[in-house]
C-alpha cells in the first residue's frame, strides 16, 4: 500500500495544475450588451443637496460609449466564520445589485463584475485575500469589506495601493486611524452610534427607564471580546457619555457565538446596578443576551440597546421566542424593507424577488449592499466623467467619492456623507422593536449623530 | 469578591461542570480501552448534532426520533473512524495516533462545512427558556436574602449529563461486556490471551464515544443554538480529563464539576481581569495538575522500565 | 543525511564526515537555487512571492518544531502560541522604541524562547501525552493574556497595527522586498537548525526522543536538554511571529491559534520528522494545499452550487486533515524519508533491492 502513496501526490499536483489552468485566465464572457446609451437607471439616485461643480471637465463631450469594458469590484468577507450569518445576504446583494445594473446597461455600457474571496473572518486570510486581488490587478478601483479587524488591518494598504475601500465593519481606527483615509463607511462609526442613541435613552429616560430604575442611567457594556465588539468604547465615546451623565458601571465579554453563555455577564451587570446594556455585536449577540434576561427573569429590569447591526431578521434566527426582541433599540442608519413607499426601497425588493433570495436573506445586509453597489457605481460614473475611461484608477474612484459628499444612495435609502474628510455617515434614524418580527417602528427620524471621531 | 454574586456563580459553575463531565466521559471511554487520546472528540460532537438538527429541523422528524436516529448513526461514525483510520496505526508511536486524531478533527470540521454550511442555526428547544428556577439562601446581602436564579436547561442538561456518567459507570461495573472492556483495559496481550476480541472492544467504545458525544452535543446546543464552534468546546473537557485521571469514570464527574466550579468561583471576582480569566480557568488548573500531580485525582501512576 | 553514495567516495577527515555539502557541483546547484529564489521578484507574480514567503516563514516555524518534536520528541501543540509572543513583542518595540528590525526581531525571538521555557516547565515531571497538554494550555493561556492583559499596551482584542520594518532606509512593504528579508533569514536558521542537529546538542536530542531513561543512564541531563530543547523550538516561533506579523502588518489575538499549530505539526509529519529537508518539503506541501483549495473553492461552487457558500474554507481543513491522515497511514516518515529512497533506487539502479 505504501507504494501508492507517489500516485496519488501525483493526481493532487495534476489537479492542481488543472485548476489552476482553468482558474488563471478568467476569460469575461461575451454577454450580450444592449447597443443603447445607459437608459436612466430604475432609481435615477438623486443628487447631493448642494451640488458639486465637476471640476474643470477637459471637454464637454457625450458620454464615452463602453461596450465590452469590465469594471470588477473586489469583495470579501466571512462566508464561513462566525459572521456567515449576516455576510451571505451581503453577498448576494452585491451580486443582484450588479446584475440589476448590468440589465440597466451597466455603467456606459460597461459591465459591472464582482469577485468574492471568504476569509472565514480572519484578518489573515483578508490580507492574503488582498494580496491576490492586488496580485491579478494591478488597478484595482475598489474593494468592499465587512470585518472590522480587516478593514483596520487593510486600511494602511489601502491609502499605500490608493483603492477606496467600502467598509460594513465601523470601528473608528479603520476610517480615522493615523494610517487610514482610503476607507469609507457603509455605517455610522460605533462610537457615533453608542453615542447617538444613549443621547436618545437619556433624553427620554422617563418613558424608557425600568420600573426599578432611578434616575440616573448606568450603562453596561456586554460586548465580544473582538474589535467589532469592543469598537464602541473610544476615549471620545467615553468621555461624550460622561458628558451625557451616563456612568459605565460593567465592561463584560462573552463569547462571538450563538451558544454564548452570559449568565454570569448579565448578573455581574445588575449586582453593578446597571439598568442599561449595550451590546456591539451582530444580531445573535443581542439574541443570546435577550434570551437569557428572559430564562433569568431580568428582563424588566433592562432597557437593551445595540449597534446597527443587531436589529435585523437574522435576530430572529436565535431568539428562543420572537417576543423576547420587543423593545430592543438600536441606531439605523438606512431605511428598511417595510418603507415600502419609498422607491430605493421597492427597486431592492424587484431585484431580491428577481433572483428568488430565500426570505432569511431579506436582512439588512442584502438591501445595504444594494446601496453600497449604487455608491460605486455612481462613483465609477463620476470618475470616468472626471477623468475619462483610460485614466480610471483607484485614486480616481476615491476622488468622486470624496466629491459625492453627502450623497443619498438609492435616492435616501442610505445617506453617506464623504465630504470634508468625513469618511462615514452622520445621519440615522433610531429604531425599536414593537411586535413581531420585521415591526422594527421608527422612534427618531432622521437626525445627526454626534460625531466622536478620534482626533488623531 | 462580589459576595451577593458568590452562591449563585458557585451553583451555575458547578451545574456548567455536567456537560463537560459528559464530554470528557467520551474522551476516557476511548483512552481506557486503547490509551488514543481523540482530540477529534469535538468534531464528532459537531457532527451527530448537525445531524440531530438537519433530521429535527430539515426532515421535521419528532425531537425524540431524530436524536434516537442522530445517536445511532454516531455509533456506526465512531466504528468507521476506528476501523479506517485508528486501526492501521496500531503500534505506531504516540506522536503518530495524536496527529491522526488532529488531523482527523480537521477533516471532520471541514466536511461538515461543507455539508451543513458556516451559518449558525436555532436549535430546537427541550426545555423551557422562560420560568427559572429560584432558589432563596439564607445568606443576606443589603437586608435581602440572596436568590439564585438557575435556568431550566442548565438545571436538566446537569442531570440527564450526570445520568449519562452513572449509566455508562453502572454498565462498566454490572454488565459481560463492561467487564470484558474493563479487563482489556488493563493489558491488551494479557487480554487477548485469555480470548477477549480486543478489536471488538476498541470499536465498541468508540462507538460509545460517539454516542456520549451527541449526547452532549445535543444538551449544549439546545440551550442557545448551534454554530460549527461548537466543537471547540469539548477543549474546556481536556483539562477536566486529566484532572479526574485519564482512566477514571468517576473522575470526569469530579474533574467536571472543579472545572465548572472554578470558572463560576472567578466569575464572582470584583476584578475583571479575573473573571474574564474563566475563559481560561480549566487549562490553568491543568497547569497546576500537571506540576503537583500529574496522574489525576483518581488516574494510575505508571511505572516505566527500560 | 545521505544513506547510500556512490562506491570508492569516502571521507578523510572528520570535517567531510560532517559535511553536508560535500560535491562542488552541490554548491553550484545551491547558489543556482539561492540566485533562483533571490530572483523571484524579477520573473514571478506577485502572487507566487506571496505564497514563497507563507512558506518561508512557515518553515522557520516547522524548524522549530523539528528540533522539540522532530529531534527530541516532545510533542508540542503550542507552536503558534510562541509565535504570537514573537509578534507582539516585535510590533511592541517597534511602535514604541522605534528600535530597527535588527533590534527587535532577536528580542522577539529571546522573549518568545523565555515564554517557551516556561510552558515547557511540567516536561520536568510529564512527558508524552501529557506534555502536549501543556503546550496546549499555552495555545490557550498566551492568546487570552493578549486579549485582557495591559490593555493600554496590548490593545485588547483588537489587537495592534504593526509598522513596517523599515531596513537601510527600504521600507519593507510589499511581498516581493519581504522575500530578501525572510529567505536570507530562513538561510541563518537552517544553518543554526542543521547544526544544532548535528552537534552535541542534537545527538542529546535524539537520546531522549528514542529512549529518555537509558538517555538519563548515560548521563544526559534530560531536564537541560528538553529545556534547551523547548527554548530553541521557540525562538524559531518568535522569529516567524515577528516576520509574520510585519508582514501581515496587523496582529491580534487569533492571529496564530490552535489550527495553526496542528497545521505546523502537520507540515512537520508530511515533511519527515528529524531531517533537515523535512521543514521545507512539508511546508511547501502543505502551503500549496492550502493554495490548491482557493483554487478549488470557486470551482467546486460551480459544480455544486449549494456547497458554494464557504467551500474554500471547507476545502483547506478537509485538505489538509486528508494528506495529514494519508501521510500518517500510508508515509508516516515523511517527504523527506521518500526522498532518500528515490535517491537510493537511483543510485542501486538497475538493482532496486
């Protein structure tokens, strides 16, 4: 038997060969373009409030005709780690939204791709994912991320290979570290976010606070050990809420899974005297809390409140009782499904029906990256008119995004603010859950967040 | 010390010790009969719970048939695994059958994978998430008498682990096969001398193993859920095995309630870098284990020759 | 090293004994090979460099390993553990004493060989299995500490932005300038690694790999040797930790967890155990494993669409356990093993036996 182990090294490295044969060329595949000038696109996105001159265009000339051209975005994030949960919705809307733009005629007449890489949410993996994409082209326009370890660990890469990044992870090193510039945000910063909706509970404690409660609102932060979850607590954050009056009496952990027990957390925060938790996690972090308050009996005693993130169908996925996620609050810096009035709203839900997405994945991560796709594609389109096709580089895309400024994607689904060396949004709503599930009922309209940028 | 925290984290921690008692159950099963340390203990648990879910939750079988069908099936995977990869290894050093356990954990977690997908997934319910039980003690802490507050799975996953321990102890004690499995233990030459099928034997703890595996798989899912990381819990169990003696039924009850002990015992700590220590707890008293007495509490001191 | 040569070759002092170079044509084919390797950014894809330093550095890590587990036989599951010592410690310095990489990366290496030390206390009193438990508690222990210890310095969880290295003015930062420095590195630890094992030191090695208490007899000082033995292994770890992490320029935590140190055991059985070609032929092994599912990923997810989601991070453990438990069945000493049997068949040809 021994013998054979030389053949079957030899199939693996002829395999090997094989794919990697079928895998180099990534030949594009003629589709079949539609000879027309791009027709308005479904959502003609409206423009920014106070419109950009475009800055000393060469020549006004038509737009450039650009059948047979393919612009990539490069894409990665955790199909397989413990965030798969909220990322395979962000994938799919990425890829329905490019599909979307491509039958609209793509971006004059160019074709919008998508090239995914898993990093299984490791940091490692993303850098390796980055290398390759870098590796294969040498004029990468942009780079979408999720993770808030990788966009930290890619953010001094990306201002050196000047490609804009889009990032759903929004911890505040990664846009405003000493090292970053060429990251945007798809969210609120976290810090901005803790900030923003403590401001709101303090406001309205009389009509939010526990039966049990006193007056004065003590915070406890039951987050994951990661930099996701610990993202919110900056020296500005803190010191905002100290200013608020709100006292962080706990800083617990508990682990980045759904079996998490957090027992001994929510105990710890109660023995503390806490009446507040936040928790900076994706949604079956506030699932597992909500859960045990509830087997515990504790409940009533806590007013929670969470990142972005945790308000979100898949919430719904870990609560042993949908009931349990009444009365969670959290920011939400986009519009959701049930705004089914507004435009940007029902051109996400034609595609989602269009490509047949299963009902868990019309999350906030599918209808995000619908609007993340507009973004790029309005900045590939403000680029290319800027600079013209041949010149289009990543410093290009970077340049119309700053120039996009207070742009509203999918005409208000989103309202990213780019300008002025902000590099994420300022505005959200504040939400809460009332009732069943997706009866997430809006409790602060549009307003502006504070900003609790580190001042580097 | 957070005294009002203490009596409610020492019950939790202790009642936290069954399900690991359980898992490190799985792990001297096979050690006594073979002396194979399986570190691919947790892929196994992994992958008779994924199965549990996909035939409860994906087939919408009744719980009860799907985890009669789920613990069936892991028998006949811990026989496979034995007789396909741990049998040729027979007589190769210790580095050799600790590696093919590891690898094996590897193979297994990235077939299920590939099979089931990184999503996490709602687990169905076995008890009850609402109406703890609460217990008041007659300690007094701010002119109230402390409650402890136990959820109900925590409370029945700690007996039906505990039942699982005496049962599989009681079958080693009063049943042929146990004793046969017993003796084997001691001498496998001495053993098949005297006519046991020591092959027979490995299998069937094996398949045993796996069968205690899902057990526990399936308690620590149904609490909260279920995520492939679930496999890295039967980690906390290793140090709780060597604790109680690699050789011991009634050790890995002892070794399993110290380990949950412990980390109940830092969680009530007023510091917190000493209750995120709980995280860690079970491999630092290994540590101390190894250093005072590194045959365990009830393990068998060996005595080498050359 | 060589197990058969040719008839009438022999050696006339103790110095061609030890050789391990001993043609001249072999030093002629080692600097084509060098020259070949320094030459890479030259002719190759920024890909391929990225994957020769994965592997450089791997192999400092596995050369480690081969002196604890390969030579002296403690099994240690805490390799990785070492190297997130290495890297912190590297990047600490850096960032805050602005000391060069000529600085830091032996510091680092120092530091991680004194936490080697002391998770290799208990192989005082246990040995074998329980020793690996050991190692393993540091794979846990080390990782926690850089999570809640000095968070000020340490960062937490999140974990810190490393510098680049920055060498005679170059600032080390792109995959083809990092391929100088690790492969001029990986020069000076198989010089050190291979002489080491050939040494004194090694042969005390081997004496308690094969049998510790006839070693003891014979007056070897196991508890000094397996200490040596656990403090070398780490200083390799803390040199590849500190590469590492100035080349992934970011570390934290997870950085170096428990699958990569079965994947650097795993490199070390799929190479050979106590050989010096061994750490080389299993890390290139197994990193292009590791290459071959993220090739094999998207392909798969065409074939079979409902196994798309997550298929390269599936394929990469079911790779590697596959080979892994091939290996151990049907080659369990190794590449290295296999190497010398073609090169003997070769040298006895026609006569195969």
């Amino acid at each position: 038997m021994r013998k054979h182990i030389l053949p079957i090294l030899a199939i693996l490295l002829l395999t090997a060969l094989f794919l990697s044969a079928c895998g180099a060329p990534a030949t594009p595949e003629p589709t079949p373009v539609p000879p027309t000038k791009p027709p308005p696109t479904a959502v003609p996105p409206t423009a920014t409030p106070k419109p950009v001159e475009p800055t000393a265009v060469p020549e006004p000339k038509g737009p450039p005709d650009l059948t047979g051209e393919t612009i990539t975005i490069y894409h990665f994030g955790d199909l397989s780690g413990p965030y798969a949960a909220i990322t395979g919705p962000l994938i799919h809307g990425a890829e329905d939204a490019v599909k979307a733009i491509n039958e609209a005629g793509g971006i004059y007449g160019a074709q919008l791709e998508v090239k995914f890489s898993d990093t299984g949410g490791s940091v490692d993996e993303a850098v390796a994912a980055y290398d390759r994409f870098t590796s294969e082209d040498d004029n990468v326009l942009i780079m979408i991320m999720y993770g808030s370890g990788e966009a930290e660990a890619l953010a001094p890469r990306l201002v050196e290979d000047k490609i804009p990044g889009l990032s759903a992870g929004l911890s505040s090193q990664a846009f405003y570290g000493k090292e970053s510039g060429y990251t945007f945000g798809l969210g609120p910063i976290y810090p901005d976010q803790i900030g923003y909706t403590m401001k709101y509970i303090v406001d309205n404690w009389t009509d939010l606070k526990p039966e049990n409660a006193g007056d004065e609102v003590k915070l406890a932060y039951l987050s994951w050990p990661t930099a996701f979850g610990q993202g919110a607590l900056t020296d500005e954050s803190r010191a905002y809420l100290a200013d608020l009056g709100v006292e962080i009496v706990a800083e617990e952990t508990y682990d980045v899974s759904p079996a998490a027990d957090t027992t001994m957390a929510i105990l710890t925060a109660q023995a503390a005297g806490a009446n507040v938790i936040w928790t900076n996690t994706l949604a079956f972090g506030p699932a597992v809390i909500l859960n045990d308050l509830n087997s515990l009996g504790l409940r009533g005693d806590f007013v929670v409140a969470a990142d972005n993130w945790a308000q979100d169908l898949s919430l719904y996925a870990f609560l042993a009782d949908p009931a349990y996620g009444v009365g969670l609050i959290t920011p939400f810096p986009y519009l959701w499904w049930t705004d089914t009035d507004h435009p940007g709203i029902q051109y996400a839900q034609r595609i989602f029906e269009a490509n047949e997405r299963p009902a868990a994945e019309h999350n906030v991560g599918y209808l995000l990256l619908v609007a993340g796709v507009d973004i790029a594609k309005t900045a590939f389109e403000r680029a290319i008119d800027t600079v013209g096709y041949e010149n289009l580089t990543g410093e290009a895309v970077y340049q119309a995004l700053q120039e996009l400024g207070e742009y509203q994607a999918l005409g208000g689904v989103f309202r990213a603010d780019y300008a002025n060396g902000s590099r994420s949004p300022h505005e959200s709503q504040i939400r809460m859950i009332k009732g069943g599930p997706d009866a997430f009922t809006v409790i602060q309209d549009w307003s502006q967040t504070p900003d609790l940028r580190p001042k580097n | 010390m957070n005294w009002q925290l203490l009596p409610q984290f020492t019950i939790s921690g202790l009642l936290a010790g069954g399900p690991i008692a359980l898992m490190a159950l799985g792990l001297v099963l096979i050690f006594k009969s073979s002396y194979i340390f399986n570190f691919a203990q947790g892929q196994l648990l992994l992958l008779g719970t994924l199965l549990t879910w996909w035939l409860a939750v994906g087939l919408a079988l009744p719980l009860w048939l799907a985890i009669v069908i789920a613990l069936a099936a892991s028998a006949v995977l811990g026989l496979l695994i034995e007789r396909l990869t741990l049998r040729p290894m027979t007589g190769q050093p210790l580095l050799s059958i600790i590696l093919m356990t590891l690898a094996l954990g590897q193979f297994l977690q990235g077939m299920a994978l590939l099979l089931f997908g990184g999503t996490q997934r709602n687990f169905p319910q076995m008890f009850s998430a609402a109406n703890p039980y609460k217990i008041v003690t007659p300690f007094i802490y701010n002119e109230r008498n402390i409650q402890i507050i136990l959820k109900q799975n925590l409370v029945w996953s700690f007996v039906v682990a505990i039942l699982g321990v005496v049962l599989i102890a009681a079958f080693f004690r009063f049943t042929r096969t146990g004793l046969a499995m017993r003796g084997a233990s001691e001498d496998h030459e001495l053993a098949q001398s005297i006519g046991l099928r020591i092959n027979r034997i490995f299998g069937i703890s094996w398949a045993m193993a796996g069968v205690v595996a899902t057990v526990g798989g399936v308690l620590l899912a149904t609490s909260s859920g279920l995520d492939l990381n679930i496999s890295l819990l039967v980690l906390t169990a290793f140090p709780a095995v060597l604790l109680g003696g690699l050789e011991s039924i009634p050790g890995v009850i002892v070794g399993g309630l110290i380990i949950g002990l412990s980390q109940g015992l830092v969680s009530a700590s007023t510091v917190q870098f000493i209750r995120n220590s709980a995280e860690i707890m079970p491999y630092v008293v290994l540590m101390i284990v190894l250093l005072i007495r590194p045959e365990g509490l009830f393990g068998l001191k060996r005595i080498e020759r050359i | 090293m060589t197990l058969l040569r040719p008839a009438g070759e022999f050696d006339e002092s103790y110095a061609s004994d030890m050789a391990t170079i001993r043609r001249p044509w072999q030093w002629v084919a080692l600097g084509l090979f060098l020259a070949a390797i320094y030459l890479l950014p030259s002719y190759a894809s920024q890909n391929t460099i990225a994957l020769v330093n994965r592997i450089a550095i791997s192999v400092i890590a596995v050369q480690g390993l081969n002196l604890l587990t390969g030579y002296t036989g403690q099994i240690s599951l805490g390799q990785a553990a070492f190297m997130t010592v290495g890297g912190y410690t590297s990047a600490l310095l850096m960032i805050h004493m602005e000391w060069s990489l000529f600085v830091t990366l032996p510091l680092s290496a120092l530091a991680a060989g004194v936490v080697g030390l002391i998770f290799g206390l208990p192989s005082l009193r246990v040995k074998g299995f329980y020793l690996t438990m050991s190692t393993l508690a540091a794979q846990f222990i080390i990782p926690w500490f850089t999570r809640n210890a000095f968070p000020d310095l340490l960062n937490g969880a999140q974990g810190l932005n490393v510098p680049v290295p920055v060498l005679f003015g170059v600032a080390i930062n792109s995959p083809q300038r990092f391929l100088y420095l690790t492969i001029t590195i990986l020069i000076i630890t198989t010089v050190v690694a291979s002489n080491a094992a050939r040494s004194r030191l090694g042969r005390a090695f081997v004496s308690i790999r094969d049998n510790d208490l006839a070693a003891e007899l014979l007056g070897v000082n196991l508890y000094k040797y397996k200490l040596q033995a656990f403090f070398l292994a780490s200083v390799y770890a803390g040199i590849a930790g500190a590469l590492s992490a100035h080349y992934l320029r970011h570390i934290n935590s997870e950085s170096f967890g428990l699958a990569d140190s079965i994947i650097l055991l795993g490199m070390l059985i799929v190479g050979g155990l106590g050989t010096n070609l061994g750490p080389f032929l299993g890390a290139a092994l197994v990193e292009f494993l590791i290459e071959l599912a993220t090739l094999a990923g998207p392909f798969l997810g065409k074939i079979a669409p409902s196994t798309a989601a997550g298929a390269v991070q599936a394929l990469r453990p079911l790779f590697f356990g596959a080979a892994l438990m091939l290996f151990l069945i049907f080659e369990p000493k190794g590449l290295a093993h296999r190497w010398q049997l073609i090169k003997a068949a070769w040298r006895l040809r026609p006569f195969s036996h």
